[in-house]
C-alpha cells in the first residue's frame, strides 16, 4: 500500500479488515535511528460517517486506556487524521487461548490441567482489575467485558496472559448503550442473565471465565448446539455434564472450581474473579502438574510454536545484519481467527473467517519493505487476530501508563448514513430475526440496516423448527418471507462416556 502518515506514526502496511475496523501496521519514529512497531485500529470509511459507531470506537479507547494492568492489553493513545479516527496499540507475540488449544488437538495430546487453571487464573487477575476500575472521584465504573471466550485470551509465546478486546463491555458512563433485548457477545460463552437480556455485572464474566476453563480442561463443547436459540436455551437451563463422570481422572477440585463460577444463580457463583483465582492458585500449590505455571506454560508455547518463533527470531537477525530480504518465506494464517463484527456468534474453534486483503497501490519503497518484513514476522498471524478483537497486547508494556487521557471527535460531523429496510416475515409467525448474531425482533419484523458493501447474516429461529439462515447485502431495501419447517425429532441415544482427548471438537 502507498505510505501516509497518521501524526507521529508512519504507516507501513495493512493487515487485515473486520466488519467495523481495518487494522494497520506502523512505526513511531524518533531521534537517533529509533523505531518502534505499532498496530493502529482504523474505523472502516463508511461506519465512520455514522455516530454510533464513532461513539463505539471512543468508548472502546477510554475504557481500555484507563485499565492499566499486566494482564489486559494496552491502548497507547487514539489520533485523528482528518475525518478518520486511529486506536494506537501495542502489538504482541503469541496465540490465542483458541489458537493453542487447536495446536494441542493437532498434536493429539492434552494441555495439563494445571496450565488450564493457571491460564483462567491469570484472566482472573485482569478482569478483578477491570471490574474495579473507579472514575477520579473513587466511583466503581462498573466494567463488564461480556464477551470473554477462548479468541480474547492471549498467551503470548514467554507465558504471559492477556485479556483482549474490550469493544463490546459494559460500563456506567459509556457513550453508547445496548439497547433493552439486544444481545452483546459470542453466545456460546454468555452468562444466564445476558441470555435472558437481564442486567450484567462483574459475575458474568465469570460464568465466561468457567465455560471457558471447562471446554479447555476437558476438550469439550459445553454450551454450542446446532444454533443460536438452542445454544441459549442450553446456557439457561440444560443440565451441565459432570466432568469427573466424563474422565474420572479430573481433578475434584478443579471440578468444584468450574462448576461454582457455572452456577446459574448469582448469590452461588464466585462473586468476584478475584475469589475464583484464589481458589484457582490453591489448586495449582497441590496440583502434581503445577510446577512453576508461567515457565510451564512457555514452555508449552516453546513446544507448540517453535517454527514460528525461529522464523521471527532469524528474519530479525538477518535484518540487523544488513542483509536485503528479497524473499519471504510464506506467512502461516490461523485460519479460524475471527474478524469480528459489532457482535459475533460463530464458532471460535472451527470457523474460518480470515480475511484476506490484496492491495493494487504501488509496492513500498524496498528500505520499507524490508522493516515491514521484520515487523510481519514478529507480528504474528494471531497477533493480527488479537488487535482485530480489539488491542493487541505484548508480554512487555510499552508504555507505563496513562494517567488523564482525552479524545475528541472530529471536528466535522459525518453526514448520517443511508439505511434500507428488510422486511422479514415467517410461517408461523413469532420467530426470533439475528442479524449477525444480534436479535433484532420477532416476525413479522421490519429491520433498518446501513448501507454497505459487506454482507450480513440473518437467521430465522423458532423453537420446534428449523431454523433458516441466509446472506445479504444491505445495498437495498429486501422482503424476506421463509416457512419453517417442523423439527424432527429423532429417538435420543445415549453417548457413551469418552475420556479426555478432545475427541468432539
């Protein structure tokens, strides 16, 4: 892409795009042949004519700046270039939760019980560290991440963990609000009461924090069903599967531990993340796997990643050497790294929503596609997915903390965006409409949606029917009408018991 400027940051190369933001990759440059590599996060040209989502974006850069934690990713500060608003974040090396689990599955062999736990407990940390953020004057601000799950933990390859994306979180003076019945979140992770469009608060997040550790402890699918409806509906009310009947070698503890953060009723579960991660640290000081958990758990990241970590490490070498790098070796995508829309209801584990951008703007000068060589390699595929979620993270801070930070729109407001209306009716009526995993009402149903060149899913669900899906560009006003089809229902045979092994995933 042809290089431009964003205030101090020179920009060198773009990475990917969501459905709300492109992400671009940048150096800071300063005296004495100092650079640094940054992430900037760009709301994408035609969602930042509308104010909605200009307020999403503000409201994502003052939450995250102000949480200053070594387990939540940092926001350096947020510019503007004319009309377009820039996230500046650091970048980190490393995997998702998501990605390593899928590397362990590949490998056949299972993550240790005690990197299970200490990975929760560490996200612990940095949500106990979110949730009690307070405003100047001491006031709790009430921070609830609501979407945390297996794509917004990140382990970077020396063992660090980090909690990432905090686009979608819920605080007392956000600009922007969800509105009454909308459902904010991947749903297989969420909580009760957000399946129900209650109130959240600081124990949602850790009903995420237990589904989580209960799928990457054991290798198994908790809460995912066939669709949305049944997946809530499972959230809610169907039985949770004991683990030890699952694998009797599950350890008792653990087990009373994840299932205390899934209790459904608020006053049994943990009531803050900070007493699950005490319970989940005393179970790592008996656990015979336990060890020294952050060396453990690089170690684990050296196992699994050492290609990809020799890759960079060579790559960097050969650039500080002054070798010219005419030919790159090909860069290994996590194919099911999500690029998130406002809300996201796929399947982390086994979904390939990878974007993959070409550009037809003139190649970069070769001094800057040389550093551009060195900085993609150190930023690594899933460090790519990470900063979509929303930061991007790194196992050291760049920056010690923002102590007062302040950001400003543009000063032009953007014209309102143009919207077109989808009608979508059903046989029988009463069925529930989700467009991109967000429930916006039920049949017979009349959606506005903003013009643009993305398509957006639409889903039909009614309980006792098939559900229909479909994909459309919202370039028009649509009429949508679909006759359900009745569900059938099969004899119910029961599973056999599998030990661990992941073999369902």
């Amino acid at each position: 892409m042809s290089e431009f400027n964003v205030g101090r940051f020179e920009v060198v190369g773009h990475l990917a795009s969501g459905g709300m933001a492109e992400v671009l990759l940048a150096r800071l440059r300063g005296p004495s042949g100092f650079e640094r590599p940054v992430v900037l996060k760009r709301v994408l040209p035609h969602l930042a004519k509308q104010s909605r989502f200009v307020d999403m974006f503000l409201d994502e850069a003052r939450l995250v700046a102000q949480i200053r934690h070594q387990n939540v990713v940092q926001v350096q500060e947020l510019t503007h270039e004319g009309d377009d608003l820039f996230i500046v974040m650091e970048y980190l090396e490393g995997e998702s939760v998501a990605g390593l689990v899928r590397r362990i599955v590949a490998s056949k062999r299972q993550l240790p019980y005690a990197t299970a736990a200490h990975i929760i407990a560490e996200a612990c940390a940095g949500l106990h560290a979110a949730h009690e953020l307070t405003d100047i004057e001491g006031h709790e601000l009430g921070i609830v991440h609501r979407d945390v799950s297996p794509q917004n933990l990140f382990v970077t390859y020396d063992g660090s963990v980090k909690v990432l994306d905090f686009g979608i979180a819920v605080a007392r003076d956000r600009t922007t609000r969800t509105e009454t019945g909308q459902l904010k979140g991947k749903f297989e992770y969420m909580s009760p009461e957000q399946c129900l469009a209650q109130g959240v608060d600081r124990r949602s997040d850790v009903f995420a924090l237990g589904t989580v550790l209960y799928e990457i402890s054991s290798g198994r699918r908790l809460f995912k069903r066939a669709n949305q409806l049944l997946t809530l509906k499972a959230i809610v009310r169907d039985p949770i599967p004991s683990l030890r009947e699952i694998d009797s070698s599950y350890p008792a503890e653990l087990e009373r531990i994840v299932m205390k953060a899934l209790a459904r009723p608020l006053e049994d579960r943990y009531q803050t993340a900070a007493e699950m991660r005490r319970d989940l640290n005393a179970f790592l000081r008996t656990a015979e796997d336990h060890g020294l958990p952050d060396e453990a758990l690089a170690a684990l990241m050296r196992e699994h990643f050492a290609a990809r970590i020799a890759e960079k490490k060579d790559m960097l070498a050969r650039v500080q050497g002054g070798s010219d790098i005419t030919q790159l070796p090909p860069a290994e995508v996590d194919e099911e790294i999500e690029v998130p829309e406002v809300t996201n209801a796929e399947d982390s584990f086994t979904s390939a929503d990878a974007a993959v951008v070409t550009s037809t703007r003139p190649p970069l000068p070769a001094r800057r596609r040389r550093w551009m060589a060195v900085a993609v390699a150190l930023v690594s595929a899933s460090a790519v997915a990470a900063v979509l979620l929303g930061t991007a993270p790194s196992n050291h801070t760049l920056v010690s903390g923002i102590a007062r930070v302040s950001f400003s729109k543009p000063k032009t407001p953007p014209p309102p965006a143009q919207e077109h209306v989808l009608r979508v009716g059903s046989k029988p009526a009463g069925a529930e409409v989700f467009v991109d995993g967000e429930l916006r009402g039920k049949t017979p149903a009349k959606i506005s949606l903003v013009h643009g060149a993305h398509p957006v899913r639409v889903e039909v669900a009614l309980s006792g029917f098939v559900s229909e899906a479909r994909s459309l560009v919202p370039n028009q006003d649509a009429d949508w009408d679909v006759t359900l089809k009745p569900a059938r229902r099969a004899p119910q045979k029961a599973k056999p018991a599998t030990k661990r092994g992941y073999e369902t995933w």
